[in-house]
C-alpha cells in the first residue's frame, strides 16, 4: 500500500507539501519564540538559551562578540527546525491521527528535555572549534521549566501540524 500524503506523484503532492512547509515553519518560529518568552521572565535575557548559547561559543571559540545573539539565535532556530520536522515525518507517518500527535508531542518533549544538558554541552563544543567533549553532563530528569517549555513547543508543533489549514476547493 502506498502512501500519498507526501507522494510527489500525486496531483495534490504540491498542494499538501506546501501545508507540510507551512506547519513546519508556524512550529519553528512560534515555538521558538515562546520557548525563550516563557524563559525571560524567569531567568532574564542573560540566561536565556539564545544568550547563553551564543554567549558560551563565541567565548570558547574566540569569535567576535557581536556575534553573540546571531549565533545564540541561529542555533535556537536550527534546533527547532529540527525539532519540528522530526515531530512532522512523524505525525505524517502517523496518518496525522489527533492522538498520535498529542502521544508524539508527550514523548518528544520528555526526550528533548531528558537530552538538554549533554545536547547544549556538544552543540557548544562543537560550534566552538573544540570538537565533541570527551565527557557530557548527565540526562536532565528535573520535572521543571526544561521539561514544560519542551513540552510546550512540541505542542505547538502538534497544533501547527493538526491546523495547517485546508486546501482550498478549485471551481
């Protein structure tokens, strides 16, 4: 059995690539904004992840320090591009089903945010020049904002991918 949801042989394979394209860019761009808006008011800009990102590899790879927030956002937006794909070829796989979305949504936000630490130390190490760290930090099992905010983006991805609005009807 074939499946066409993404088929580029079938005569809506633009139309629903383009819905795909849509809901992935929505779930980008809104969850990466509200991922750093739920973390301002509580450990201020500084310490956001965008800051605290490009603040740590600019300093270990001696970059120019201007290039601190183009970098801190750069990463934050290519993670959840990344982020928000996985969560779509999964719920396409899925068959878009509303339950799969939420169990999806539920255990790629748990998985994320148990990943946090050792994803944050690597990501700097490795943008930074020095290569993968020889040690990573351990998995991240608080039950706080982490997990809340990863949670609230894979949400949002989940709405993104449920709404990504209809096809218009020809004629």
């Amino acid at each position: 059995m074939q499946s066409t949801v993404l088929s580029v042989s079938s005569p809506g394979a633009s139309v629903e690539m383009k819905r795909f394209v849509r809901a992935t860019l929505v779930a980008t761009i809104l969850g990466a904004l509200v991922f750093v808006g739920v973390q301002i008011p509580v450990y201020g800009y500084g310490s956001a992840i965008v800051s605290h990102l490009g603040n740590r590899i600019v300093a270990d790879g001696n970059y120019p320090s201007a290039l601190a927030q183009p970098i801190g956002w750069g990463v934050h937006l290519g993670v959840s591009l990344s982020y928000a794909l996985l969560f779509g070829v999964l719920f396409v796989a899925f068959k878009k089903k509303v339950l799969a979305g939420l169990v999806l949504a539920i255990l790629l936000g748990v998985v994320t945010s148990l990943i946090t630490a050792p994803a944050i130390t690597a990501t700097i190490s490795l943008l930074s020049g020095n290569g993968f760290p020889n040690e990573l930090p351990q998995l991240n099992t608080d039950t706080g904002l982490t997990l809340w905010n990863h949670l609230g983006f894979f949400g949002i991805a989940c709405l993104a991918f449920l709404f990504r609005g209809k096809p218009k009807s020809r004629g």
